[in-house]
C-alpha cells in the first residue's frame, strides 16, 4: 500500500513505531511487541510523494534553498560563457560553476535540508508536520538541465523537487526538536519497544516544471514568510503540544499499554531482569506510571530468552 501523507497522522505513526502497524493493537500482552533492536526491525511504508510536495510538508521544499539554483540565478553573476539555448545537464552546469568558483563544494548542492518546527503558512497541519516529518531531506532532480535564452534569461527545464526517504524515530535533529523527542519519548514509549519507521517516498506522478528566475524570486519571498510564520509557532506550538499529545496518545489507547486493568512493561530479546519496580522508576509524567498508582499489580511480558520476572 502507498499512503498519502495524509493518512499517516500521530496516531498512526506512532502505532507503527511502537507495534509495527498503523492500528492499535487489542491484545497489550503479546511478547511479539518485543522487536530486535537495530536496522531492518522496523515498519517500512510507502509514502505517495506527489501529495506529500503539492499539499503536504513538502510544499516548504522550495528550489531557492538549493545552493545549486542560487549560484545558478545569482544577480550579478556572469553568464556569457553559457551557449544560447543549450541544455546544460546538472553535472555540466555544476563543473562550470565550480571551475568559475561560483560554486564551492559542488557536491550535492542540489541538496537541502528544512526542518518543519522553523516553518509554517496558514494550513493547519504544523503539528503533524512536526511530529510524524520533523527533519527532512530534499534535492532537485538529477534530471533537471540549465538553459540561457536568446534574452540572456536562464532556466532550469525538468525542474522537479524530490523528498529523500525519511524515518520516524526520536532521534530529531536541532535543538528544540531533541528538547521535544526527550520529553514525548519517555512518555510515549517507557519500555523503549519502538523501532525506527522507514518512510519510503514513491514518486510516481510527480509533475515536472520550468523554473525560471521570477520563480527563484517568488520562492525567496514565499520562504522568507515561512520562516516568519514559523517563528511565531515554534516554541508555543512544539512545547505546549507535548502534554496535549501526551493526553490524547493515553486516552485514545495508542500508549495505553494495559492488559486485564494491569499496566504492561515490556522486557526486551535479550535476558532481562523484570519487576514491577520497573514502572515505578519511570518519571512522575509517565502516564503508565501515574496510571500504576492507581491500581494493583502489573503485567511483565517477557521476549524469547532467558528471563527473571519479580513479582511485587
């Protein structure tokens, strides 16, 4: 199956990171939640790449944050040593910005990187953009070729912006991202049972363009709007989302890890020593915990090695 960004909300990736599907499982004591650490042990999903650059976290993926297109369509730079007409490929076009020095370490310049907590428009999506697609890497089509018209205006034809394959995980990059992953994973996952999703991007149907310098310039400004929106969003919306998100993984059941009205903690492959003193040492925000005090006893579930399990 190829999912639209759209169906793979928090809850959603969320349910593929800690039991590998995208519904909540019924059965809370099942040891095959227990999954080999490592690359490989995780959900693999398609991801329709079209919808996720039209009208997805993709849309902030704009051609002026290449270093290639800005050398490219630099104002004052020269371009008579350009042939009229000619297609230059990406390889040509790069080797001849970096012989004029224009273009410093060429390779991958057509590669950038955004993170989605710095930018925001008037969509109502920042949350899931934050949450599910964080950081994320993008590049212009190795396909892409570079032409100067009769008029000395240039051009980039097959212009295509391409999402790189992603992951969902609570390892995000900058600084308030890993401040946000070092609050919502202990929430989220206190038995540490998540694995690292991969988001395979299809991009099947994504439409190519012409690229022209008003485009370049159109793009600055959209961008620079990001940034602003962006700004006026980020801390309040990031860190005051975390408890909302808390709340609504704990009563919508997607971390309610509880079998027969009993918490579940989770052991691990490999020989483990469970008690329920386990869940008690988790911090006083830990849902599973304050939901622990309320009851009597815990299920301990165990993986397929040699294992102690300590009653309380």
């Amino acid at each position: 199956m190829v999912y639209k960004w759209t169906q793979l909300g928090i809850r959603e990736i969320t349910n593929l990171y800690l039991y590998g599907q995208p519904s909540t499982p019924a059965d809370m004591a099942d040891a095959s939640r227990i999954r080999a650490p490592g690359p490989g042990n995780g959900a693999a999903v398609d991801v329709n790449m079209p919808s996720f650059m039209s009208t997805g976290p993709g849309r902030f993926a704009l051609g002026a944050l290449s270093r290639l297109v800005q050398t490219f369509f630099r104002a004052d730079a020269d371009r008579d040593w350009m042939e009229t007409n000619r297609a230059y490929s990406m390889a040509e076009i790069k080797n001849e910005l970096s012989n004029r020095r224009e273009l410093l370490e060429p390779d991958k310049s057509e590669d950038f990187v955004i993170q989605q907590y710095t930018l925001a428009d008037t969509t109502d999506d920042y949350r899931v953009r934050c949450y599910v697609w964080g950081t994320g890497g993008f590049g212009l089509s190795p396909e892409a070729t570079f032409t100067k018209d009769a008029n000395g205006n240039l051009r980039i034809d097959n212009y295509q912006i391409r999402a790189f394959h992603d992951n969902f995980d609570f390892d995000g990059k900058g600084d308030i991202a890993a401040k946000g992953n070092a609050i919502l994973q202990p929430r989220i996952d206190p038995s540490k049972i998540g694995r690292t999703v991969s988001l395979i991007f299809n991009p099947n149907g994504l439409p190519t363009s012409t690229y022209t310098y008003s485009n370049y310039l159109r793009d600055q400004l959209l961008h620079a709007e990001h940034v602003t929106l962006g700004h006026l969003k980020a801390v309040a919306a990031l860190f005051g989302g975390i408890d909302s998100i808390t709340d609504e993984f704990w009563n919508s059941g997607v971390t309610r890890t509880v079998h027969d009205g009993k918490p579940v903690f989770y052991g691990t492959v490999g020989n483990d020593v469970l008690a329920q003193s386990k869940i008690y040492a988790l911090k006083p925000d830990v849902p599973l915990r304050t939901y622990a005090a309320t009851v009597n006893g815990v299920v301990l579930v165990a993986g397929a090695s040699h294992d102690v399990l300590i009653g309380g």
